[in-house]
C-alpha cells in the first residue's frame, strides 16, 4: 500500500502530475491524530487532498470525481459506518448554515495533521466562497450536500437532480474540485425513490454513526459534544458536527487526545468507507432510518 506523508498539505499546490499518480492508485494508507510539536507529521494518504484543480470553465462538474473512489460504484442505499475492526473514523462536518467555525476548524485540524470531510451546500459555496475555497485548499474532502438543503423525499426527481448538479456546479466553481461522489442528504431526510435518483446520478449517500447534536435543540458547549463524542464513538464511526458551531470545533483537541490514546486513527470518508477488512464489511442502510436532524 502507498505511504504519501504529508506535511501542511493545504498548502502545497495541486500539479497534474501528482494528479495522474493518484488517480492510478488505489487506496492509500491512512491519515491519524498527530499531536502537536511532533517531529515528523502522521501520514495522510488524503486522496482527495491532492486532486489537481478542475479545468474551470469547459469541466462538468458531473465528470469532476473525487480520485479516492476510481473504480467505485455508488449503490441506492447509505453508509452509515466502516469497517469496525479497523481502529479509523471519519469526523465530518456540515456547512450550510453560517461559515462560524470555519477559521478555527482548519487551524485546529492543521495543528493536528488531520484531514476530514466537508459537506457543502452549493448555496453555502456561493455565499463563503473564500471559506469554501481555504477548506479545500487545506487539502479536506469534500462531499455534495446539496444547493438549498431542502427535504428531499418532498421533492420531484427532476428537483432533485437541480439540487445536487447546481450544488456540484457551485463546489467546482469556488474550491476548484468537484465532491462526487461523496452525497448527504440534508437532515438525512431520504427514502427509497430519492436514493434511487441520488445513486443514477453518480453519487453515494454518506449517513453518520454518531451525531453530535451540535446544532439541535439549545446551543451545545464544547464540554457536550466532547462528552458525546467520547461516551459513543468507536472504530468504524462516522461523525457528525457542523462548521456553523464554534463549541465543536473546540471540543476536538480532546477528541483528537483520546483517539490518539486508543490508538484510533481520524480519516476522510473515502479511507474509511473503503478501509480493508477480513472480517467485516462497511455497513450499509437497506431501509431509511428516521433522522435526528431539525
């Protein structure tokens, strides 16, 4: 298996060159907490992290693939998990909201070698595009989540697939790279003829393990969502926080802490849902489960 170390990726340039490397490999090793002041960086095997800029203008956006999936065939029903015998999560974050968070989510991920997922709404893309464009130029996935995160199962196919192509439009246009096929359905909200929709267009439904919580209900502190991440969280956990909250980001220097600890690494979604394993497979979600977002 590839080794890429990686040492402040967002900052390095993406080059055709490193692009065709990428593209002709296959999974690459995976990216852990890295505490700070360490000599040498974790590993970051980030894919998705090195993909060469789009093309800007004559691209489509349908065509602009995130490398880490070459080969990978969406299917109609969501991940919700990787492998639980494998010692990786992937935390992710939604952004559709307000771009609060933003700022000290990256530095905090930077000081700590971390590369994770971002789900971008194309509205969001269009009203942040400079924090859009610093998320990926920090080499973080990026997944579709959607142009006006509207509920999904209230929508005709044809409204569906505006949403998800104008939002894959507005990603390429202002981070330079496309999401696909990484999908999350706003306030998880699906059912099987959406995902039927979702699948035909080239992309994967990425659910979460474990919701922080951080934008439901009352405002939570970072006390909370550590306290909820750390009581739940296990290899194979897909995360769910929100760039929109600022307690969250906070909480992970001690969520980063722990995994460190229990030897658990932090990876992108694609790592994690593609992550090897002899004794068990990603889980998937035959039927839609009912949703804890608001």
């Amino acid at each position: 298996m590839n080794r890429i170390i990686l040492k402040n990726a967002g900052k390095q340039k993406y080059n055709a060159a490193l692009g065709l490397f990428m593209a002709s490999a296959a999974v690459y090793s995976v990216a852990g907490c890295h505490k700070p002041g360490s000599t040498t960086p974790a590993p970051s095997g980030r894919a998705a992290a090195l993909v060469p800029k789009a093309p800007s203008a004559a691209a489509k956006p349908a065509n602009v693939v995130n490398v880490a999936f070459v080969g990978f065939r969406p299917s109609a029903r969501e991940f919700v998990s990787g492998p639980g015998d494998v010692k990786r999560v992937a935390l992710t974050f939604d952004a559709g909201a307000d771009d609060t968070a933003v700022p000290l989510l990256l530095q905090t991920l930077s000081e700590h070698n971390v590369h994770c997922t971002f789900f971008l709404t194309g509205a969001f893309c269009k009203q942040f595009p400079k924090q859009c464009k610093a998320i990926a130029e920090a080499g973080m996935e990026l997944g579709n989540h959607s142009f006006h995160h509207p509920h999904f199962t209230q929508r005709t196919d044809a409204q569906i697939k505006e949403e998800i192509l104008g939002a894959e439009a507005e990603i390429v246009k202002v981070c330079g790279r496309g999401a696909k096929p990484l999908f999350r359905y706003p306030f998880g909200d699906s059912d099987k003829r959406v995902r039927a929709v979702v699948a035909s267009l080239g992309y994967q439904g990425i659910r979460w393990t474990l919701d922080s919580l951080d934008s439901v209900g009352k405002p939570k502190n970072s006390d909370f969502v550590t306290a909820r991440i750390l009581s739940k969280i296990k290899p194979g956990s897909i995360t769910l926080m929100h760039v929109s909250r600022v307690e969250s980001a906070k909480s992970l220097p001690r969520i980063f802490e722990y995994l460190d600890k229990s030897g658990i690494q932090v990876v992108p979604v694609s790592e994690l849902l593609l992550s090897s394993s002899t004794q068990s497979k990603p889980h998937i979600l035959a039927q839609n489960p009912p949703s804890t977002r608001q």
